[in-house]
C-alpha cells in the first residue's frame, strides 16, 4: 500500500485545484477530481491501483511535491550485499561489520592498504581511489542489491527497511539514508553535527540535477545492481565528486533516485581541523571534472533570475531604492504570467517576493564560496565591499540564531567562513586544472519579458535556486 507524505513546500491554492511547490518550484493545476484525489491523500487515504490515479501520484512525486511511503517491501536484508571499500584504516571495520549480520553478504575490498586489511575479498596492489574500490567490489555481487557504506560509518539500527520500502517502485534505482556526523564533544564535532556536506536534513527528495537535493553521497547509498551494470559503475577517473557522477549518469538514463531521511547512518567526522579543510578543499576540486562531463550549468555556483541578480546588484552597489523597485517590478509581473493557471496573485506575488529574498542567499553563498578566494580579498578592500561582505556573512550568524548550535556564534561564523573558502579554493584548483570556468559562472534565466507561458501545467525556474556544497 502506498501513501504520500506532503513536502513542506507544497501548499494548495485557489480552493484546492491549485498546487505549489517542489523543486524546482511548480505549479501544477488539478481537475476537480484530481483535487479531491490530493484532499485524500493528504488525509493519508492509500493511493490506489487505478491507472489515472497512479499518473497523478507519479506526476506529484516527479515533481518534488509529495513524497512515497510504502508499509512493506518484499526485498529484504538477504537481497543486499554491502560493499565497503577501505584503505590503511582496517580497525574502522570492527565499528561497523556488526552492524551489517541481517544483509547477505559484506564484500571488503582493500584499496592498496600498505598493510593488506584481513578477510578482504580483494585487493588493490597499489591505491585506485574510492571509486575503483567500489567497482571492484559491487562486480563481484550477485543479489539484487548493492549497499555502499564506508568504512566509517556506522548503520543505526533498522536502517535498511525504509530504504528497501522505496524500491517497491519499479522505477527507482537508487536510495540514500541520512548520513549524520557523530556526536562529540568538540567544537569540530559539534559543527559537524549540523554542517556535514554528507548530511542531506531531515526532509526526503527526489533527487536530481537542479532539484533541492542534486546528489548523494556513497558513503552510504543502496543501488540496483542492474542499474551500475547499466551505466558501468563508477567513473574510476575521478577522485572526487565521482558520487555526484554516478548520481547524474543513472537519473540521466531514466532511473528514480531519492532520499529517505527515516534511514540513518552515522558518519566519523575529520578529527582535526586542518583536515576538515582538506576534505571541503578537496570536494571544491571536483567541480570542474564534473563541469567537463556534465555541463557548464550543471555546476553553476548559483542560478537565479536575471532581473533578480540585478536587484541584488544594484543594491550592493549601494543603490537600494533602485534595486527594490527592480524586484517590486518584477514581481508584479509574475501574477499576470500565472494567471492562465489559476495561481491567485496574491499567491504569485508572494512566490516572486519570497524568490527575490531566497536568491539574496544563493548570490551570497556564491560570493563567499565560489567566488570567494577571488571576491573576499577584493571586497575587503574597500568600504562598501566590507559592507557587502557584512551582509553576505550575516545570513551565517542568522542561522546561528534560527538553530541555536551548540557551538558559540564567533566560532560558528568562523567555521563557516572558514568553510566556504575552502570549498572556493577547491573549485578554483579543479576549474585552472581542467581549463573549464563553468563552475564560476551564474547560471542567469527566467527573464520576466518572456513570453508567458501556455495555460497548461507548467514548471517555473527562476523563482528558487540551489548552492552546491561539494
């Protein structure tokens, strides 16, 4: 039986026939029995086996706006084989193969430790990388199911029966768990636990290119075999970024990637900062290999409106009134561009105001990430780009004050600063390496002096962006 848990950012409008929401942001309009259908489901009556039903449920979950649960699943525990690669850090093991007893095998692969890891069903002469490791192992499995986990990770109990649950759809090929850093007791460990690059949040997705959620990370993720032979696993050539590869290559073929935030597994955090560092540095170098075989927007350090990247100009250069009217401009044209689809325009109004804001956070994020190794020093020059970078930074100490961390806001803004340019610095290194800027330029779309669109179901684009953080 399957019901559909609303996404957060899924609202009805216009008595009901009217949806908002997902990601990319949507509308999608009902008919009346489409609507009554929706009424229902958010009342957690089961979707139901009727063809026009089942379309409408897909459509939804397609779209980011609802979300699959299923009571049961008939793989199980004895349908999965774990793959754990591991270099030189063979004691991690002992944290983790006690938590794996249920699946139907555990396959440790050796990527080249320089002290050969015991009962390692293989191993590398000399190290691969991850990537090799994986595929290595994964061609050696004959269930129906792969479970990458690392080798420091530790699975929390029950982990796998939700995951398993979202491949009753035929269509989905792979599943993540949250991935949550390790409670500590330092300062490190502390910011970790809410800033981990493995940690997704709490709310499940339908990943994608351009989605909320655009990748997952293998550090735990369970994958069809079928579907790696498809595509042929890993990209052995990347040494980093080959899980946002691997992501992007089975979605572009056809299959359903999610995440499902019920799983949990615990991830070890780096224990000293320089290693944090190394490891964000590290992840920023990806970006320009992935540009290369992905696309030069794929890897956009920020996508937004073009009007609305000008307001935000505008007000950086320390013209406010200029920049606010160009944002009330364009949003007042956004009810007429809704109109044919029954959107209110107080509704639309709000959407375009509300993107405006939400794009002021996607620019700044760019501007301390990205660009940051370039902009900080040159901003930090003069009087009103200190200004700037005090605005930029300042949405660091409002989430210090939204979440309540447990870490003190001088060091929680530090730690993130010190965060972004590291990140930078990576994507600088990666984009000279690979002779490939598409990991530095704005994606900038959705000009409101475009034709309007059709009245028919439409995805808007523009109206919410998204900031890579590896």
């Amino acid at each position: 039986m399957t019901t559909l848990r609303l996404d957060p950012s899924t609202k009805a409008v216009g008595g009901g026939r009217v949806l908002v929401g997902g990601a990319p942001l949507r509308v999608i309009r009902l008919s009346a029995t489409g609507a009554r259908l929706f009424a229902a489901w958010c009342d957690g009556e089961p979707v139901g086996d009727k063809p026009h039903h089942r379309r409408l449920a897909d459509k939804l979950i397609l779209a980011g706006m609802v979300h699959p649960a299923y009571d049961d699943a008939k793989l199980t525990p004895q349908d999965v084989t774990v793959v754990v690669p591991v270099r030189d850090h063979a004691d991690r093991l002992a944290g983790l193969l006690p938590h794996l007893a249920e699946v139907r095998e555990t396959l440790v692969v050796d990527d080249g430790s320089a002290v050969p890891v015991p009962h390692a069903v293989d191993r590398h002469p000399v190290p691969r990388g991850p990537a090799a490791a994986r595929n290595t192992g994964w061609r050696k499995v004959t269930t129906e199911l792969v479970a990458f986990l690392d080798a420091d990770t530790r699975p929390e109990p029950g982990w796998l029966e939700p995951l398993l649950a979202q491949f009753e759809d035929p269509a989905v090929v792979a599943v993540a768990p949250r991935v949550r850093s390790e409670p500590g007791a330092g300062t490190l460990s502390r910011y970790e636990r809410l800033r981990s690059s493995l940690d997704m949040g709490p709310v499940p997705a339908q990943v994608r290119p351009r989605g909320r959620i655009t990748y997952l990370p293998t550090a735990a993720l369970v994958v069809r075999t079928s579907a790696l032979q498809a595509i042929h696993g890993f990209d052995e050539e990347l040494r980093f970024g080959e899980d946002v590869d691997l992501i992007w290559r089975l979605v572009d073929a056809g299959g359903s990637v999610r995440y499902e935030p019920r799983s949990e597994v615990v991830h070890a955090p780096r224990s000293t900062w320089r290693g944090w560092l190394q490891q964000r540095y590290s992840y920023g170098t990806s970006a320009g290999p992935l540009a290369r075989r992905h696309g030069r927007k794929a890897l956009a350090p920020v996508r937004v409106s073009g009007w609305t990247a000008l307001a935000w100009l505008a007000i950086a250069a320390g013209r406010p009134k200029t920049g606010a009217a160009i944002a009330l401009a364009t949003a007042a044209l956004l009810p007429r561009k809704l109109k044919p689809l029954d959107v209110p325009a107080e509704e639309a109004l709000g959407i375009a105001l509300r993107g405006h804001v939400a794009a002021g956070r996607f620019l700044a994020d760019a501007l301390t990430g990205a660009w940051g190794p370039v902009a900080v020093p040159l901003l930090a020059l003069s009087r009103r780009g200190r200004r700037v970078l005090a605005l930029a930074y300042a949405r660091h100490l409002l989430d210090w004050a939204r979440t309540r961390p447990d870490v003190g806001p001088a060091r929680w803004l530090l730690a993130r600063a010190a965060d972004d340019l590291a990140y930078g610095a990576g994507v600088w290194r990666g984009c000279l390496a690979e002779r490939q800027a598409g990991p530095l330029i704005p994606d900038l779309a959705n000009w409101p002096a475009r034709r309007p669109p059709a009245p028919s179901t439409e995805a808007l684009r523009g109206a919410d962006s998204i900031r890579k953080r590896r």
